[in-house]
C-alpha cells in the first residue's frame, strides 16, 4: 500500500464538479477535493462534508 500524507481539504470550485462527482467514502454526492501527498504523486480524492470532517479528524 502507497503511504500518503494529508495535504489539504478544499472545496469543489464550480457547480459542474458538485454534480458530477460521488464521495469515494459513502457514495452520497463530493463536495470536497481531499488531496494527499505521497513519494512523486498527488492524488487527489472526492468526499462528502461529513466524509471530509472524518478524515479531518483522524
């Protein structure tokens, strides 16, 4: 498994992204790009609020 480090919790920036997306964590529609760090990559994943706020937390 890759090792990833939080590096920030953003929220989508236009409507077309809120609509299209699902949260990877509950399936219920994204409203935040959660992106990681990890050796040469970003990666950048969707979640809902209360996904994000978990993962926030933790």
């Amino acid at each position: 498994m890759i090792e990833k480090t939080l590096k920030s919790i953003e929220p989508f920036t236009s409507s077309a992204e809120k609509n299209s997306r699902f949260c990877i964590g509950c399936g219920e529609p994204a409203t935040k790009l959660v992106k990681y760090s990890t050796i040469g990559a970003i990666i950048i994943e969707k979640y809902c609020d209360k996904c994000a706020d978990a993962i926030k937390q933790s």
